[in-house]
C-alpha cells in the first residue's frame, strides 16, 4: 500500500512539474509614445462667412400676392469628411410680428429647382427648425423665396418685421 501511495505521489509531483513548465512563457512589453489624436469640426459657411453674419439689408414694397428671393451659397468647410444635414429657424424678429407671422411665407429651392420645404409661414419656421436637406464637404447655392399669398388685405399695409434672425444649422449626419 506505501509503495502505490509513493507511486501516486510521484506522478502527483511530475505532472506538477510538467504542468508548471508548460506554462511558463517568455513575455517581453513594448511601448509606443507620442502619439497625438485630434478630432475634425463641423463648420457650415454663408457666403464664406461664418459664425454670425450681420447683412444689414432691407427688403421693402412686399404686397399681397408678391414674392423676392434671394441666392444664398452654403458650404460644408468641415475639417473632417462629414455629411452635415440643414435646418433653418427663424429665431427672433421685432416689429409687427404679431400681424405679419402668418403673411409672410418662405421656402427654399436648391440649385436644381427642388423645393426643399414647401411654403413655410414665419410662424412655422420660429416653431421648429425646418430641416432642407444634406450637404457633403463642398459647396451649393440655394435660393430663399419669400412671399405674402394674395389672400392678405389692407391689415398688413404698413407693417414690418425688424431685426429678423434665421439661424441655418449644419449638424452631422
């Protein structure tokens, strides 16, 4: 019986070893440093400015059944190869804003004639952004429409909307 428990044993002590040798490896660590990671921007221009742009321009003589446009150029200057989506919200206007929100509408064409949201009324358009489409790196012309349909009367005459904000946002898609 001793010599089978010393047997038992012994194979118990080199199966051990064998075991804890076969499990010793040779490691070596390498280190790489000064690496630097940066990340791009988004930036949509308006006619090559950005930020806030203060045009300083009046539009006079709008009647009942009358429409003007004006031709806007936006381009995607992001630093990284990113697809922005536009949105256009009228975010602030003085004046008569209470009498001529709903008169006035707005919409805008891309550079192919597609309307890309409709007639919106000023009303709409301070509610929610109006989203008009994507634009790669790279730039494209638009056109913005604005018109009083002919169905307003006499209870416009005279009014105007002042110091009228329409904030155009570019956000990644």
């Amino acid at each position: 019986m001793k010599k089978i428990i010393i047997s038992l044993l012994t194979i118990v002590f080199v199966l051990g070893i064998v075991t804890s040798a076969a499990y010793a490896l040779f490691s070596n660590t390498a280190k790489v440093e000064g690496i630097t990671i940066t990340t791009g921007s988004a930036l949509l221009t308006v006619d090559g400015a950005s930020g806030t742009i203060n045009v300083n321009k009046t539009y006079s003589g709008f009647y009942p059944g009358f429409a003007d446009y004006a031709k806007v150029t936006l381009a995607n200057v992001s630093t990284a190869p990113i697809t922005l989506g536009l949105t256009l919200q009228l975010t602030s206007a003085g004046g008569d804003w209470a009498a001529l929100k709903d008169a006035f509408q707005a919409r805008i064409i891309d550079d192919a004639g597609v309307d890309k949201t409709g007639w919106k009324t000023f009303s709409e358009l301070n509610a929610s952004p109006v989203y008009f489409g994507s634009l790669a790196v790279g730039s494209r012309e638009y056109k913005a429409e604005v018109r009083i349909p002919s169905s307003f009367g006499n209870s416009i005459a005279g009014k105007s909307l002042t110091n009228v904000t329409l904030t155009l946002t570019g956000t990644q898609q």
